[in-house]
C-alpha cells in the first residue's frame, strides 16, 4: 500500500510543505513532485475547471515520486460527491470549505472516513483506483486520509473550539479572504480584526492539538508564522507564480529593449 507521506509527517510532528496547483494537467503535479521539495500537492478544485478523468491523472502523477502524495481543495455545494470521486481516483487527503459549525465539519469527517464499526464515517467501498489493493487496503487509505478544514467564516471562528474538538479534524487553514468577507471588510486581508482572527485560529488550533497551516506567497513569511508556532506550509499558486513572471519579466523586457533602443515601447491594450 502506498505511504500516505501527509499522514505520516503529522503522526511523527514534523514539518509539512505543500504548494497548490489551479492546472488540471498531470504535468504540473509532476513537475511539483519532481522537484522532491514538497511533500504534496494541493489541487484548486473550488476554483478550477477539470472533469473525473483529470483526477485520475492527478492522482497518476502524484504517484511516479516517492514521499509524496496528494490534497484536493473543494467546494462546500459538492463536497460529497467530489470528496468521493478524488479519493477513489487516489488522491489520498481533503480539504474541506466553508466550514461553520461542528456538525459541518463532523459531516467533513463522515464523508471522509469508512463505515466500519466504531467509525461515523459514511465512505463505502469504491471501484475506482485506489480500490485496487482490495477492501482492507481501501479501509486503511481511508482511516489514514488528512481531514483539513477551512476556518474562513464569522461562524468558524465563533465556534472554533467545537469544531477543533470534532475527532478527525486535522488540519486548519486560516481563510483572510472569505473571513474579511463575512465581517464586512471585503479585501481588507490586513485588517487588524482578520489578523486578531488569524492568530486566533492559530493559537487555538495549537492549544487543541490540531496543526494549522499557513499559506505563504514568499520564505519571506515564514518567520512570522513560525514565530506563532507553526509548522506546515503551503507556498504559493501556479496562477500566481505565473501572473507575477508574466508582470515583472515582461515589464523588464520592455524596458530592457525600450533603453536600448532609446525609446518606450508600448504596452498592448
């Protein structure tokens, strides 16, 4: 059976590194686990277009590195269904949006993990990829899997000790643009009352024994969060990563080729 290397890292309290990915191309998870610099790779499904078939080639890539696996990100309106299809294609971990209340993330959990007894999880077997080891396999995939929630509404934040009491809660992410959203600051990511509740979330998650995770742009950050006592990261998009190139160097092109050739050369509409 395949390691679980998110799993393992968090049983043995070691540091995660992760990045996220919004192309459904097998490629850019296979250049992210090429470099053997992360630990796994989080795939965008709230926010990005892709059908069944890319999850199973995700999940593909994912699999030609050791040490590595996979997350996907999704959105709360299809939880279940796209929880579901991504685990039975391979994709090892979840992580779950919009989570307001304990029962929400109590029903992140039941989708999550097996109906067995002892267990409140509702997941059954599946005939997809992952089903090819067999049921005991699958069982253990699925009780091995990383429950992460996204703590990014008025409401998470309220009931934040409920919801990190929820066993099989593992991870938290901290969500600045949802969260100034619900409050009434929209776009105000650096609000002194966003950053109260990031710290907030950060401390409470630590003090209950659940790992929360910070996304970074930049290394830059890391030191302000590892400060607050964190230890698993998250760093940067490939939209972002390639909308920072496509500004910065193409503006030194033009400017570059515009001195030498002692004119400006014009930006298109």
């Amino acid at each position: 059976m395949r390691e679980n290397r998110l799993r393992t890292l968090l049983s043995e309290g070691k540091p995660t590194f992760g990045t996220r990915i919004q192309s459904s191309w097998p490629t850019i998870a296979e250049l992210v686990g090429r470099s053997q610099n992360f630990d796994y790779v989080e795939f965008l499904a709230e926010y990005a277009p892709y059908d069944l078939y890319a999850l199973d080639n995700i999940a593909r890539a994912i699999e030609l590195y050791p040490n590595f696996t996979g997350l996907i990100k999704i959105e709360r309106s299809a939880q279940a269904h796209i929880a579901v299809r991504a685990m039975a294609a391979g994709i090892q971990n979840v992580l779950f949006t919009d989570v307001r209340t304990a029962a929400d993330a109590q029903d992140c959990v039941r989708t999550v993990k097996p109906e067995v007894p002892g267990s409140i999880g509702t997941h059954g077997n599946d005939a997809g990829r992952a089903a090819v080891g067999g049921v005991v396999e699958l069982i253990k995939r699925y009780e091995d899997s990383v429950v992460v929630l996204m703590i990014e509404k008025k409401g998470a934040v309220e009931n934040l000790e409920a919801i990190l009491s929820v066993p099989g809660v593992d991870m938290v992410q901290f969500g600045p643009a949802d969260y100034s959203m619900s409050i009434g600051l929209a776009g105000q990511r650096q609000h002194p009352a966003v950053v109260e509740a990031y710290e907030h979330t950060i401390k409470t998650a630590i003090k209950m024994g659940v790992r929360p995770r910070a996304e970074i742009t930049s290394v830059a950050e890391v030191e302000y969060y590892m400060n607050l006592g964190v230890q698993d990261f998250n760093l940067s998009t490939d939209t972002a990563i390639l909308s920072a190139f496509y500004r910065t160097q193409g503006a030194a092109l033009r400017e570059q080729v515009g001195a030498s050739l002692g004119r400006v050369v014009a930006t298109t509409a």
